[in-house]
C-alpha cells in the first residue's frame, strides 16, 4: 500500500508538534483533530487514521535522561561545558535530522541534555595540560546507543575534539552500518565511492562537513590515509574514523598516528585532543583466543592508541557491561600503557524510552511474557546443540515452520494497517556453522515454495472453501491463536496473505561472505519495504540492527549474560505492530533470559543506590566481580588450564533461592520435617515476643523479626539443598559468618497464600504452596544425573513472588522503601531491591517456601496442568549496604571442568565458522 503524498511530513510534524512543552501524551481525538487541520496546510488528502496509527506511537514516548557514578576525586571540572560559549553546529544539525527522520522531539531533546552531561564528564579539549579520561555508557540492547554516541561526537566535536575513533564492533557488516549512520549523522555525504551525495545533515546549509578517513566498502588502510598527505593538525574540521576492532586496522591507525603525525622529538600528538568511541566494549575483553580479535592485543593497542595524544577520552558504550569490569591492567604492555580500559571516570546509565521493547517487558512482565514468548519444545533432534561439521539438518522443526507462518501472517496484519511500506523482519539463529545456516535457508526455501503455492491458489477462495487446504487451515488457526485480540479481522487479513508471501526473501548472514547482502537502504532508496528472513549466527548478535524485527526463532544455548543478551536482537523499537512481536526460545534459555534481564536490571539499580552512598566507578567493578555469578560472566575459557580459581564473593544487596528443585521425594520430605522442625523453634515463649503479627497483610504469612545467625545458621546447614545449589549453601553461610557481627540477627519468614490444595500443616500453621511454572527439567529428570538427583527449574528462576521481601515489614519500614522509589523514580513502586536496602529492614531475611512446579508446556489453555513436585525452598535475602564484604571461594580443575562441561556452546563462539 503506497503512502499518499505529504504522509512522512504530516506524520513527523504531529509528533514534534505534540512532544514539545507536553506533560502528558494527548489523548488519541486530540491527534486526529490535530491531523485533520494539518492535512491541507501540508497537502495531504490521504488517510487520516493511517497516519495518526504511525504518529501516535512517536507522540506518547517519553525517556528520562538517566543516572551516573563518578569519580569526584579526580582532577576534573564537570561544569566547564557551560563556562565557555561552544558553538553548537553539529549538535544542533545531528538533532534537526532526528526529529526530520520522526524521532520524538521530548526525546530529542532529552538526548542533548544526556549528550551535554556525558561530555561534561569528559574533558575541556581547549583545556591546559595533559589528561585522560576513562568512562563507559550502560545502555540496552537495541535501544538507541548508536544515536547517543553520535550525538556526543556531534557535541565534541562542536567542543573542539579534533580526531573521532568510532569503534564498531569486529564484524564488516556492523562496521558498515555504523559508518553508514555517521555519514548521515555527523559527516553529511555518503562515503560510498560509487555515490557521494549529500546525506543527512548534509542536506543543511552551511553544513562543516568533518573529514573522513574511511567509508561504507573500506576500513582503515595507512597507505590510503598516508597518500593524502595530511596530519591531523593540517585539517581545520574534525577527523573520523569507522573501523572494526581488528588487529591490523588498530596496528595501521597507530603506524599512521606515530609516522604522520608526530613532529620531531616529539612523543604525543599534542594538538589533536582524541575521542575514542568503543562500541559494544565489552567484546574487547572476551578471551576468545583467535589472532586477529585477541583482546588481549586489541587492548593493548587501543591503549597504545590513547597514549600518542597528550589529551584523550575513550567512552565505551554497551548493554552488557560485565566483561569490562575484569580487564586486568597488570597482565600484559609497558608500563606506560598500563593505564586500564577499566572506567574509572564514570559510569553513565542511559534509560530507554517508553516506547522501547526490551527485557524488562519481554522476561520480567508476566502478562507480557506469556503473550509475546513460545517455547522450542521440539527441535533437540534435528537441531542439536552441540554441533561440529558433521551435523546435518533434514529437515525444519515444526516449531520454526509455525514461526515462519506467524511472520507470514504478521507482515499481512502489518498491510492492513497500512504498514507496507515498512520493513518487517524474521530471525532465525540456530547454528554458528555456515554451512548449517545455508542448509536451513535451503530448506526454509522450500517450505516457502510451499506456503506461497498454497496461498495463491486458496486465499481468494470464499469463506471456508479456502480452508480446506491443510496450509491455509493451519495459518487461519495460528491467527486465532497468536493474535485473538487484534483489531483486524480474519477475512481483511487473508487478503493480504499472498502480497506478504510473495515479498518474502531469504538471507543468510554471517561474517563470512555472504551470498547477497541484508541492505534495507537498497530497498528505501527504491521505494520499497523489505519482508526479510535473516538466517545466521553470532553476527546477527552483536550489534547488527534487523529491521522491523516480527518474529525471532533462536535455538541456542549459552549462560553467558553478554553472549545471552546480545543475541536479543528482538529488543528495540516496534511502533504499530509490538503486538505482533513473537520470541521462540527454549524453556532454558527462557529461565536464562528471566535471570539475565532481573540480574540486569538490580545492576542499573545499583548504579543509583551507589551514588546514594558516595561510591565511585571502582565500587561499581568490585560489586560485579564478586557477585556469585560472576563465573558466568568471565571467558570460562581463561581458565581451561587453570589448576584453580579463587573467586571473591559478596551477596550484599542480593536473594539467593533453590530454585532447583530435586524430584527425589524422600529430599522433600526431609526438608518439610526440617521446616517442621525451625517453625517448632521459633515457637517456643523465648521467641514470643519476636513474632510480628501485622504479617497478615502478606498473605498470612508467619514471620519472626530479630532471630539470632545461629538459629538460622543451624537451619541452612541442616536443609537439604539440590547438588546443583551445593557451592551457593556453602557461600551463604559462610558470608552469614562474615556479617555477623554487622547483622547478628535476621527476620524469618513462613510464605504461605491464601488456603487451597493440600496444606503443610506445622502445629497451628497451614502453609499452602505457591505455583511456580516450570523453565527447565532436566533431559533425564526421572533418572539420577552426574550432579546427582533429576531436577527442575523454576521458571525465571525465581523461587519468590514480585514483592514477596515486603514480608515482615512495618507500615514505617514500607514507607522508606517507598520514599527510595519515589526518589529513583520507578514506574511501579518500591521493588524487592528497594526493601533490601539497609535503611528499610535493615537485617538479613530468610524467606520459607513451598512450591508447586507445574508443567504447562502445551499450551493448551484448557489442558490439565501436571503437577512434576511439590517442593519446599528457601530465599536469604541480605541487605543493600555498598561495602561489599567478601569470602574467598576457590574453584579447583575438577570443579573447573564440570564448569566448562556445563557450557554446550563455549564463549570463544563469537565468529560464525564455516566447518
């Protein structure tokens, strides 16, 4: 469906007409009264309601401008942006081209009030003497970090930063996209060597158009940039460079800067103060033992790269920023480069708008999770996970044929929504082998071939005489399915099935050469919307943008949190169809992404609690190295060879459950009758007058405040935890025993839920269970396993509900939790983090559960769910404190290979190979 003429203009000038001076989103007659008026002023006659369906979704999104840790004890003047007048070309042309390309103008602007802050970290380029600054932006995935970098280089370079490094990642195709979006955000003409026209801000007068040393098809080359005959101080504009982090690009750029830059006798380039943008950052510190990415001399050389210039600043941006944290400055280069990567400057935490669709909506929003995620339940035998180059693929799980149906019906709803001329995208990642990537593309191809036959020869067909094909039959079930609550109806929606077949095309990408590039621009600068099914491996997981991203099919398995969350390329933006959005996963990696998304939320959250506490980027580091699941975190392959690890840990501010659960019954019973065992304890008269009867409002829980360590000291050693959970049972008590004398007392608490089922009944207390789905069962979970009983996991991995630490708490104590949440801003109140905090309960808790895992795989809606266990649990819960007591831990080689045991795909996969 083609856009009438003026649509685009009207469109962007109702969002920047209701983004600015609003306090509220307008309601949705407000925008089609607007539209009405605007339309002939802009010569639009089209379809009003078309264009206020693409307006609105860029008219109610809001974005805060985020939260920093910094450094204040180093030499550093935060204000001097406003002490001196800057000339704001750039900046004010990078933002006039956002909002001309339909960006919120409320966003906009909180982008330039983030850009200005995050260059008030840096340093005065115009500033004396000699300075380096270290700083990383925390963003999430898909959610705008590109834009945010290029507005801070905009803004540098308006300060006087004269050479820009813009690191993008170790792949060509994300390197190309990144230079792609600087042409047209900062330097203003297409460095294609076949077109170079204007582009973005190009397009406006007077434009200074910045000097750039490399474009679209090449990266960095010396030779090329030594012909030009120029150092950095003969340009008057700023100099940029878009490269891959790549050994040879980082060895030339450096051979370039120290023979064609240095004047005689000279040992830093004094006159050229250096920004250094580092893209997805934490890929530098991944070990993943291949020459060309070896962190360990790409690190290396982007430092030596930092010391040739008396004044630098290096920013690293990511969304996973654990695996910087263990960059270890004493392991490797000189001592005059030894200064780290690590940010000891500053962290800045970036917040997504509201319109953004990430983790938090996706794995942390009950409602939303169950609409928008389906499990892979049945490709383990055609796709397994442990692949070499003697796997084969014969054929499609049906799981990946439902999801290819599913795209197929999301592009015709997006049609009837007038969205045609909208790119709409499936993924499919499954394999990092490239030949198995072609052979599912092979084999997809047919089963397009398939469907489109199908289609054309029955969509047109009335009423149930077009059913009766078995395909049809199945897409007009999985519409009453997957989408019983959209607007559009079935007989407009199979309308537009054979266009939205026929407009599909398949593509495999991979850092490999692949056979046909995924180039959307290709298509916009023909006017057209691309429908495309991206097939690949990790380089679809690193920064790559997918394009109006639909449906997502990922068959893969790591406990990596920056692998995990990197390969979630279906967060991001969906304006108009985030309805339409499915994510197919396996139940593991379901329960991982839930662990993932919670652990990375606590740790923004953090962020903000540190700087309550006066603490500095360094705090930040030493919090995350000694969080207990900093294993997953760190190259598992640093230590293959490793006869030991010593692991120092900390749980201050964290909840450690069993949400493993056995099924070996007899575990159970001895954990009810130790259970038992602590209530009979706790009801002695000594302990009388310690119960807290206001507990009620939790649910009847029973609850105990000021219990002595020992008492709950004796109950952890004596509960029987899963083999699984064996090394946390140690760590937690024996970081009981560190805090002691801090917290000689905790709370203790009985969860129970209102009565139902079969209680467990402890003398005048009915604990009744509390439903949990299950994530993940063991493959052999009726038989024993090498880590002892079969088990089950909880889905989320959670064994407590939202909200379940309020328990135990005074009207008071709720109040100043409510306070720290008002003050942080949370959408929805104080969270479990919040009452954690050592201001508001101030003392350990121990929360006891009993759990009914139930299996609801089929999803059937009216299938009888089945009862795996009956289970108790237990949560401890230590307070926030910020000092970070610890416990050495050491892991010996034979813990050490059970560990590496357990990671079916190694984190050293981040190229895709081609076996």
């Amino acid at each position: 469906m083609a856009k009438a003429p003026g649509f685009d203009i009207l469109v962007s000038t109702l969002i920047r007409y209701f983004s600015e001076d609003q306090s509220s989103p307008p309601s949705l007659d407000e925008v089609g009264e607007k539209a009405k008026s605007l339309a002939p002023i802009l010569g639009f006659s089209g379809d009003i309601e078309q264009v206020v369906s693409e307006a609105l979704p860029g008219i109610q999104v809001r974005m805060g401008i985020g939260h920093s840790l910094v450094n204040h004890a180093a030499d550093h003047d935060p204000d001097w942006t406003t002490k001196r007048e800057i000339d704001l070309t750039y900046t004010t042309n990078y933002s006039k081209f956002l909002r001309e390309e339909g960006w919120n103008s409320t966003v906009v602007g909180n982008l330039e009030i983030v850009t200005e802050k995050i260059l008030g970290l840096l340093q005065d380029p115009q500033g004396e003497g000699q300075w380096s600054r270290r700083g990383l932006v925390i963003g999430h995935v898909q959610s705008g970090k590109t834009a945010n970098y290029l507005g801070l280089v905009a803004r540098a370079a308006d300060a006087g930063y004269k050479f820009v490094v813009i690191v993008a990642g170790i792949h060509n195709n994300l390197r190309r996209q990144t230079q792609a979006r600087v042409d047209e955000g900062f330097v203003g003409r297409s460095s294609d060597p076949q077109n170079k026209e204007l582009v973005g801000v190009g397009l406006y007068p007077g434009h200074p158009q910045p000097v750039a040393l490399t474009t679209i098809l090449e990266d960095f080359k010396k030779d090329d940039a030594s012909k030009m005959r120029s150092s950095l101080t003969d340009w008057r504009k700023p100099v940029v460079v878009v490269i891959k982090k790549n050994v040879s690009t980082l060895s030339q750029i450096k051979t370039w800067l120290r023979d064609f830059n240095l004047s005689v006798g000279q040992e830093k380039i004094a006159d050229a103060p250096m920004l250094f943008i580092d893209d997805e950052a934490d890929n530098a510190s991944v070990n993943t033992n291949k020459e060309d990415v070896d962190p360990t001399k790409t690190n290396k050389l982007i430092r030596e790269i930092l010391d040739l210039f008396t004044k630098n600043s290096y920013v690293g941006y990511t969304a996973t920023p654990f695996a910087n944290i263990f960059i270890n400055p004493d392991s490797y280069g000189d001592k005059k480069t030894l200064e780290d990567l690590f940010p000891r400057d500053f962290i800045y935490c970036l917040d997504a708008p509201t319109s953004y669709f990430g983790a938090e909506k996706i794995f942390l929003d009950d409602q939303n999770g169950e609409k928008h995620l389906k499990e892979i339940l049945d490709a383990g035998d055609i796709l397994p996970l442990k692949q070499n180059k003697n796997t084969n693929i014969s054929e499609l799980p049906e799981s990946l044929k439902e999801a290819f149906l599913t795209f197929i019906l999301a592009r015709s709803i997006r049609n009837v929504r007038g969205q045609s001329h909208k790119h709409c995208s499936m993924l499919v990642n499954v394999s990092r082998l490239v030949s198995l990537q072609k052979t599912v593309r092979v084999l997809l191809n047919d089963y397009l071939k398939v469907i489109r036959e199908a289609i054309r020869a029955n969509y047109a067909l009335p009423g149930e005489r077009g059913l009766k094909n078995q395909y049809m039959r199945k897409i007009h079930d999985i519409f009453n399915q997957e989408y019983p609550d959209v607007e559009e109806e079935w007989c407009d929606v199979v309308m537009q099935l054979d266009a939205a077949v026929g407009s599909v095309r398949l593509f495999v990408v991979n850092s490999s050469k692949s056979d046909e590039a995924l180039d959307y621009a290709s298509y916009e600068k023909k006017g057209e919307a691309l429908t495309a099914v991206a097939i690949g491996g990790l380089s679809l997981s690193r920064g790559l943008t997918v394009e109006g991203l639909t449906v997502s099919y990922m068959y893969r398995n790591t406990q990596m949190y920056d692998t995990l969350l990197q390969m979630g390329r279906w967060f991001g933006y969906r304006p108009g169809y985030e309805d339409l959005c499915r994510v197919y996963l396996s139940p593991e990696s379901i329960g991982w992404y839930q662990h993932i998304a919670n652990a990375t939320e606590e740790l923004r959250d953090r962020v903000k609690q540190m700087r309550q506490y006066g603490k500095t980027p360094k705090d930040f580091g030493l919090l995350v190295q000694s969080h207990p699941d900093s294993l997953l975190v760190t190259a598992l392959n640093k230590m293959r060879h490793a006869e030991q690890r010593t692991l120092q840990i900390s749980y201050d501010g964290m909840l450690r459950e069993t949400f493993v659960l056995s099924n070996d019954i007899s575990m159970h019973e001895s954990n009810r009758s130790t259970f038992a065992e602590l209530y009979k304890t706790l009801s002695a008269p000594k302990f009388a007058s310690r119960r807290f009867e206001k507990a009620r409002d939790k649910r009847d829980c029973r609850v105990w405040r000021g219990i002595e360590a020992d008492v709950v000291d004796e109950f952890l050693e004596r509960f029987k935890w899963h083999a699984h959970h064996a090394t946390h049972k140690d760590l937690v008590r024996r970081y009981l025993n560190r805090i002691r004398d801090r917290f000689p007392v905790w709370d203790v608490a009985f969860m129970t839920i209102k009565d139902r089922g079969v209680p467990l009944e402890i003398n005048d207390f009915k604990m009744v269970a509390q439903e949990r789905s299950a994530g993940r069962r063991d493959a052999n979970h009726l038989m024993q396993s090498d880590h002892g009983p079969g088990f089950f996991v909880t889905g989320k991995q959670r064994v407590a509900g939202t909200r379940d630490e309020r328990v135990g708490l005074t009207e008071e104590e709720i109040k100043v939790a409510e306070d720290l949440a008002d003050k942080e801003k949370r959408k929805n109140g104080a969270t479990d983090l919040d009452y954690r905090d050592v201001t508001v309960r101030g003392r350990p808790l121990l929360m006891l559960h009993l759990i009914d895992l139930y299996d609801k795989r089929d999803g059937s809606e009216d299938a009888p769910k089945e009862l795996l266990v009956n289970a108790p649990a237990i949560g401890v819960s230590f307070p926030v404190t910020g000092d970070f007591d610890q416990i050495d831990y050491v892991l010996n080689k034979v813990m050490l290979e059970q560990l590496k045991n357990d990671f079916l795909e190694l984190p050293d996969a981040d190229e895709d190979f081609d076996d």
